[in-house]
C-alpha cells in the first residue's frame, strides 16, 4: 500500500544516516563544550536540516531530518539545539525574512547561542487570537510596544520573543498585525512565572510597558503579521504533530549555563526541565514492562496498550508526512492526534500501573519508569490546548478543509477599532 511514506531504510535513509553518524563520530569529544559541539553541528548543517539551505540547512524533508537525528542517535553524541527557537522562529524567518535578518537571527539559533519564545496568547486572545490588543507604535526607526502576553512558555531568559502586535488598529481584526523578532532582555519587559499543576512553572505571563523594537527586526510586511503568524503555527502543529527522536539536550540561549560545559555530559531531557529517562521504547511496550513487573497484566490492559501502539505508530507515520505537502490539512490532523495520545497514554498508563498512579513527586519517581506515568498524567489536559485547542483545530478543518460555512461575526472589513473586545 502506497501512503505516501519513502521508505527511509530502504531508499535514501541509510545513507543519511550512516554519514551523520560517521561525521559525529569523528567530529565528537565529550569533553568539548557545547556551544563548540553545537557551532560544528550548524557548520554542518545538521542543527536543523529541514531548513532551506539559504537559511543554513540541508533542505530536507521530516523524515530526513530524523534520519539525521537517529544518526546522530547512533553515535551517542549530543543532540542539537531543540526548542522554540529551532521548532518555529528559524522556519517562519526562513520562510518570510530578508537575508541580513535570516543571517543575524537564524544562524544563532542553529548554533544554540540564542533562545526564543512565542509571544502570540494574551487573556482576551488565545483561541480569537487575531483579537489581540498588544500594541506597536512607530518612533522614528524602532516600535514602542506596551501590551500583555500569557501562557509563554519557557520564557526566562530568552533571547527574542516571537511577538504578534497590532500595529494598525483602523485596518481589520486581521491585516493590522505585525510579526516582530522582539528582544527579551531589556527594561519594561517583566517575565511572571505560572506554576501547573505538573509542578513546574513552564509558562508565564510577560508584560510589555514602552519597550522597544527596531523597525528593521519585522518579519515580512508590516501589517502582513496574521500570515506571517500562521507559518509560524503550521510548523508548531506540524512539529507537535509527529513524533521526533529524542536525543540528549542542552539548554540553548546566551544566558544558559550550559553553553560551556562538557557536551558528554548530558541525557534526555526536554525543555521544561528533567524526565524521567525512559529509553527508546514505544510508549506501550514500557507500560508492558511496567505491568509486567506489578503483575497486573490482563487482556483488557493489554488491549489498552495494543490501541496505543497503534495510534502512536499510525500518527508517526502522519508526522513523516507533514511536512512534505502530502496531504492538507496534515498538521491539524496530527496535532489533534496527538492530544488523543496523551489521554490514551493516560489512559493505558495507568491501567498499567494500577494504585501506584496516585503517587506524586519523589514517591512517584521512585516507581516504574522514574514516575513516567504519573507525569504523563499531570501533562495529558496540555496537548489540547497548546498550539490550538482541540475544537480550533476542528473549525480550521471544518472552513478551510470541508468548506462549511464560517461562524457569523462582524463584516471582515469592519476595522479593528469598532470591533467588541474580548
Ligand atoms: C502548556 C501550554 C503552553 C502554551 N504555550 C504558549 C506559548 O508559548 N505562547 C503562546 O502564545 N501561547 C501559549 N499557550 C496558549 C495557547 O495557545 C492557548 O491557551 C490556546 O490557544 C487557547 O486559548 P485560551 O487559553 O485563551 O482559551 P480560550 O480561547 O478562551 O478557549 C476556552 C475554551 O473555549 C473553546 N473555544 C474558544 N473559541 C472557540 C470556537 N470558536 N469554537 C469552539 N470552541 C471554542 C476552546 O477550545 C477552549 O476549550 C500555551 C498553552 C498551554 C496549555
């Protein structure tokens, strides 16, 4: 059956891999520090190969580029800078920025000496987000930006926010928005941390009182921020929507660390902070173990799992996919995939655990998996939500996809200024 997938074995994906684990092998000292480890990977253009090569990639596809990764994989080095910056600003400036820009912003992502975050939800606008009220007047060269944003993830010490502003309040709800590359470290900006339920404080809320950026740092046209916006959420969807192959990882930015410490000297980790290390796996065959090992093995656990695994292997394919056009509409597919996953995770997970699931932090962590699932649990409402909401997704799909007719509101023409507020 033809789905669309190369095969990335059998075609061109042992020789993708084989080279980048060659290459990493005979580049790799554990002792080096990272931010060298990490300039040798973006002068390789292995930091992140889907990008075009203009922008400092190789101009491959997803597959490819975890092609590369699992190379990278099999030479047990250090994984590249992941994040924000690399998953949606580097692409979306790739896409619409000038050469000087994709020269002075993009290359530092791929080197892993700057780091980013998205500047797009305020408390009026997450779902209605061309509702946002963030404002951007001109001074002579620069922008003078006063507004709130909220559930910006990872946003202490940032380099460059990605930030969505209003910038023409007489145009309507969505032509008078600007994408800007807005500098983090400077007076007026003040980071509050959120703490979840998971614990952690991955998001925040930012305020922004008469801050500044330059004219120079808007991506695309002024006022032409809502297409320039939406490049850069089909990446986070399509990212989010497939899964990659995790590799060890390095906290990237020009306030991290971790820059100069020995690259050998990291594991798996995502950006929110540790986790638990859990091996390469699929996620049913763990819990199987888990089970296993707690005697509560039975058919209907089993068949939780058995659904899981195929959700998860069905949705890795569609994830090989999503970047090669194949299908429209594949990142929202992907992305609403991905937060079914999470509840079945939940789900088969704790089946699989059984009363050990009630556990919490230490207690947790010293059960199976390093507490795995009770993670996993704490995280599952947040897929639904990021980059989306599940019933946002649906409606794209419903009016872009189906061609159902849109919810009634205001004339588009209608100018923002007249516009109820959120
Ligand atoms: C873990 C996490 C990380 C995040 N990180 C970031 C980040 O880094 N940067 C950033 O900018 N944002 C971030 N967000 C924000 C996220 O994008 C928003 O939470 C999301 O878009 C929903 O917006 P909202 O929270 O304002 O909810 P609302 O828009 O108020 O929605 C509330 C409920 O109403 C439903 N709803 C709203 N409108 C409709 C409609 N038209 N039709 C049907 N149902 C509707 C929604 O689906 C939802 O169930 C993050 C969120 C989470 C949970």
């Amino acid at each position: 059956m033809d789905v669309g997938v190369t095969s990335a074995t059998t075609v061109f994906g042992m020789s993708i891999r084989e080279n980048a684990r060659d290459w990493a092998r005979a580049n790799w000292d554990p002792a080096m520090p990272v931010r060298e480890w990490w300039q040798l990977l973006a002068d390789e253009r292995y930091s992140l190969p889907s990008l075009p090569e203009h922008a400092g990639g190789r101009g491959y596809s997803r597959q490819e580029e975890n092609e590369v990764k699992r190379g990278l994989g099999d030479a047990g080095v250090l994984g590249p800078p992941g994040g924000i910056a690399t998953m949606m600003a580097a692409p979306t400036i790739a896409d619409h920025g000038t050469p000087e820009q994709i020269e002075r912003l993009v290359a530092p992502i791929l080197n892993g000496t700057s780091s980013w975050c998205q500047l797009f939800s305020e408390p009026g606008a997450g779902s209605d987000l061309a509702g946002l009220q963030t404002r951007a007047e001109r001074d002579g060269d620069e922008w003078i930006v006063n507004g709130q944003k909220v559930w910006t993830s990872l946003a202490a010490g940032t380099d460059y926010g990605m930030l969505l502003a209003r910038t023409d309040p007489d145009k309507p709800k969505h032509s008078g928005i600007t994408w800007f590359a807005f500098p983090m470290q400077q007076d007026g900006v003040d980071i509050r941390p959120l703490v979840e339920m998971t614990g952690q404080a991955f998001f925040n809320e930012v305020f922004m009182d008469d801050t500044r950026v330059p004219d120079a740092n808007i991506i695309g046209d002024l006022n032409d921020g809502w297409r320039v916006g939406n490049t850069t959420l089909a990446y986070e969807r399509g990212s989010l929507a497939g899964a990659g192959v995790e590799l060890p990882f390095a906290r990237a930015g020009s306030s991290s660390d971790e820059l100069d410490q020995p690259a050998g000297g990291f594991g798996l980790r995502t950006e929110g902070g540790p986790r638990p290390q859990v091996g390469a796996a699929p996620t049913a065959v763990r819990y199987g173990e888990y089970a296993g090992k707690l005697g509560l093995d039975d058919p209907a656990r089993r068949d939780a799992r058995v659904r899981l695994y195929i959700r998860e292997e069905v949705n890795r394919l569609l994830g090989q996919r999503s970047r090669s056009g194949a299908v429209p509409a594949i990142g929202n597919l992907g992305k609403l995939a991905m937060s079914e996953i999470a509840r079945m995770k939940r789900e088969a997970g704790n089946l699989s655990i059984g009363a050990l699931g009630m556990l919490t932090g230490d207690d947790a962590a010293d059960g199976p998996g390093n507490g795995e699932v009770q993670a996993t649990t704490l995280h599952s409402p947040a897929p639904s939500i990021y980059g989306g909401t599940d019933q946002v997704q649906r409606n794209i799909l419903g009016e872009r996809f189906l061609g159902l007719p849109k919810e009634p509101g205001p004339a588009k023409t209608t100018p923002f200024r007249d516009l109820p507020k959120n």
